[in-house]
C-alpha cells in the first residue's frame, strides 16, 4: 500500500504492483491504473514507481479529474 500526500491531505492507495525484469531493466507495472516505474534494479523500479504514482495523483486531483480517469481504467463507484 502506498500513501501520498496531496494538499496536505493523506491518500492511502491498494493497488497491484507487478515487478518483472525485461533486457536488464526493471518494471514495476500497476495494471489497476495502467502505470509503470523503471529503473536498472528493483528498488530502484519500486521508487521510480512511487514517484509515478504521486505525479498521476497530484495531477488528477488538481484537475478534478481523478474519477473519471479511474472509471475510464474500470473502476466502478460503489455508494
């Protein structure tokens, strides 16, 4: 679980994160909300994808678009 924080404000998010290692370079992919991280190891995949996932946070909040992009990725709304 990673949690970011936005407008002072704590966002804790459970997503799937998948590694995988393809020619020599690290993936980290979250299927959930099509992102990925990279890098030469698999830390440096895991933090290249917290740094992913903070940047598509901030930018849909502050464009008040987060939940029609999570709906666009087959999210659904529950209440």
């Amino acid at each position: 679980m990673y949690t970011v924080v936005i407008n002072n404000k704590g966002i804790k998010v459970d997503v799937s994160v998948i590694l995988f290692k393809e020619d020599d370079v690290f993936h980290a992919y979250c299927p959930e909300l099509d992102l990925v991280g990279y890098d030469y190891t698999e830390d440096g995949a895991k933090k290249s994808f917290e740094w992913v996932l903070k940047d598509y946070l901030n930018y849909t909040v502050e464009n008040g678009t987060l939940e029609q992009d999570l709906l666009n990725h087959g999210w659904r709304k529950t209440c």
